[in-house]
C-alpha cells in the first residue's frame, strides 16, 4: 500500500476548534492535521484498494470548529458573564507578521463556537476535547484561526478562549493539567470520523479494521515570561495495525502551549505525521517537539495581548 507524504489534515488546518487541538490539545490534535487543520474538517481522500495512503486522523484536539453551541448557552443561568463579540477573539489570533521566518498561515477564515467530543482518541488521556474542557468551565466565546506551515513538516494553528472570569479560566487550565499526564492503550477502528483513524483512507475498511493505540501524555510548565499562567502538553500517538499479513504503523505527535492572560486563553499547537512502516513509501523520520514551537509563542503572545488588553 502506498503512503500519503503528510496526512490530508496537515494540509489543512485542524478543523475543530477541536477545534479548540489538541488542547487545545489542539488541537488539530491529533489530527495529522489537527493540528495544521487546515479548517477544512479532517477527512480522508477515497483511494482504490490496493493503493491507499496511510494515516489520517480525524480526532485530534486540537482542530478548529464550526459553531455547535452559542456563546448564549455556554454559560449556566447565575453565571457572572461578560461576552465579548468574537470578533475580539478573532483580532487576537496571530496574522502572517505575528509568525516566525519560515511559518506560512493559511488563507482559511476563522472558525467560532464550539464542537464538544469525549472518548478514546479524542482530546487528551480520553478525558474530552478542548471545547469539551472549555464548556465545562463556561467558556462564552471560541475562536481558532488559520492552519500554519512550519519548517520540518510541521503544521498547526492557534485558538483563544473567552471566559466570563479568571478562576473559570483558571479551571480551564487546571483541568487540562490533570487530564494530560497518562499512558493508556485502546483500539479504535478505521474510519473517517471522529474518534477512529484513517490509516488507509479506504472506505471499504471502514468499520471492519481496527487499529491498536498507544498514547502517551505528559506536560510541565514553559519557561515563558508575561503570562498569567502557563502549560505545555505533549501528546504521542503509536499505531499499529496488521492488514493481509502487512504490520503497518504509525506515529503522531502534538505539541500545545496553553497561555492564560486573565480570562482568555491561548492555546498554540503543532502537530505531525511520521515514522509509519507498511507502506510502500520510506518512512519518514521528522517528529515535533516542544521545542518547535516555543520559539514563535513570542510573537503570537505580543499579539494576543495586545488586542485583549484591558478586557
């Protein structure tokens, strides 16, 4: 079987504000797109049998979504609110200038709203997506931007939050935490939905084959400077699945920085695709790592700062 370079969801940018990647996780988590969803939802490209392409995932928090809850139901009735438009947290999402040399935004147009998702293979440890983590703790507004390129592979995109108060972001955050430290194992069939994996990106598999999954997640605080708090999540995602007596497997990496500046939240990702075996294509070697992304948080936090001062 053939393999696709870099998953359809790379070239696109995480589509769910799952869209809040992986954390939001992203993200386009865990997306290969994910996180660069190129906001076009993830989904894999119909092949024949005998030549598909391997390893797209439609999970993936991060991704950006299209809106499924209001900013109007967000928030439970007693709440002390403060809804911003979303244009606001549209303004704080980073333009091309706000990236580092070698970083392409897309042309996508912003996504807002929210597309909750629980389960296996979604968000991180299982535990829900960002927006699922976010409406817990009644988050009024969601924005994600545009998927970026970024050297060595690379893709992703950038989300803002809006809470009706601090301690609610700060709840964010905290539960973010204590959902991304975990290694479980868990099998999801193929498919092209959320919560399985398109390794073969043949329809006719959809549903019959599964695909063994073993996550690993973990965080620790970035060493940043003018933020109120912050937190980086590193998720890893090896596939295995045996195909006509073929072993394929896979690999997938998110990385996010979450940053919050008093109620808002900013959460950056950066996803990839490598390392699979099975296919016809060499494996690729080139993986993501924190140390990807830190240095654009920078520019992207100059931004975001500046469009929420004072809110």
């Amino acid at each position: 079987m053939a393999r696709r370079t870099r998953p359809i969801a790379a070239v696109a940018a995480c589509v769910v504000v799952a869209p809040l990647l992986a954390i939001a996780l992203a993200s386009c988590g865990r997306s290969p797109s994910t996180t660069s969803t190129s906001v076009d939802e993830t989904s894999s490209t119909e092949s024949a049998s005998g030549s598909t392409t391997s390893a797209v995932v439609t999970s993936s928090e991060p991704q950006p979504s299209d809106t499924g809850v209001s900013a109007s139901t967000a928030a439970p009735a007693g709440t002390p609110t403060s809804v911003e438009s979303s244009d606001l947290l549209v303004a704080a999402l980073p333009r091309q200038a706000d990236l580092p040399e070698g970083w392409t935004l897309g042309a996508q147009q912003p996504k807002t709203g929210f597309q909750p998702a629980s389960g296996p293979f979604i968000g991180s440890c299982s535990g829900g997506n960002a927006d699922a983590r976010a409406l817990e703790h009644h988050a009024f507004g969601a924005a994600s931007g545009a998927a970026y390129d970024a050297p060595r592979g690379a893709w992703g995109y950038v989300s803002i939050i809006g809470f009706p108060t601090v301690d609610d972001a700060r709840g964010y955050v905290d539960l973010t935490r204590d959902l991304a430290e975990c290694t479980q194992q868990f099998t999801v069939e193929e498919g092209a939905s959320s919560g399985t994996y398109d390794g073969f990106a043949d329809g006719a598999l959809d549903g019959k084959q599964e695909w063994s999954v073993t996550e690993t997640v973990t965080n620790s605080v970035p060493d940043v400077s003018g933020t109120d708090e912050a937190l980086a999540v590193v998720l890893r995602d090896v596939l295995t699945s045996t195909l006509d007596g073929t072993t394929y497997s896979a690999q997938l990496d998110d990385v996010s920085v979450l940053e919050r500046y008093g109620r808002f939240v900013l959460v950056a990702n950066l996803s990839s695709y490598c390392c699979d075996n099975g296919y016809r294509q060499p494996a690729g070697s080139e993986f993501v790592t924190l140390a990807d992304l830190l240095p654009a948080m920078d520019a992207i936090r100059a931004h975001a700062r500046s469009a929420l001062a004072g809110r």
